[in-house]
C-alpha cells in the first residue's frame, strides 16, 4: 500500500468519525475492495452532481467527496487527494479552535 493510499485511509477514517452512525457504517462498506463497482458509479455521480452545482439539491460538497472515492481505484490521483484533504482537514481544525476560543 503506497503512503498516498494510507493518507486516503487516514483521512477517510478521520471523515467517517464526523458522520452518524448509518451514514458512516455506508462510507466504511464503500471503502471495502470488494465494494469496488459501486464505489466507481457513486464517485462520478457526485463528481458530477459537485460540477451542476448551481442547481437544487446537488452541492459543491459532492465534487471533493466524489473525487475521495474515485481516488480509492485511480492511484494518480492519490497524492493530490491526500494534499487537498489533509488541508481541509487542518482548516476543519483551525476553525473548531477559533469556535472553542469565543
């Protein structure tokens, strides 16, 4: 498993502790290799729904999820995965600080 892939896994486990339990339980099921030809759809469906994110319902969240899942199988995009979300991940927790700070 190469570093990029365990900082995915990092962060994946880091996101599945912020949701409910049932939402979390499906992004653990999603992880699983053998979880592969659902996760591929999921993941463009909401690459695509984060692109028309102009209209109702879809949302710009979709997009970085989207792209999450899809890095799971497409080893290129590991490492600009694994960027992005370990800065989302240190803004998530600059911004927790500053509420806790008030």
């Amino acid at each position: 498993m190469s570093n990029h892939q365990e900082e995915l896994d990092r962060h994946f486990a880091w996101f599945e502790g912020k949701l409910p339990p049932k939402p979390a339980k499906f992004v653990g099921w999603l992880r699983r290799p053998s979880s592969r030809y659902a996760r591929i759809p999921l993941a463009i469906l909401l690459i695509v729904g984060g692109i028309f994110s102009f209209l109702p319902v879809l949302g710009l969240w979709m997009l970085p999820l989207g792209l999450l899942l899809f890095a799971q199988d497409v080893p290129v995009l590991q490492k600009p995965m694994a960027r992005m979300f370990g800065w989302i991940e240190r803004k998530w927790i600059e911004r927790q600080r500053a509420k806790t700070m008030q």
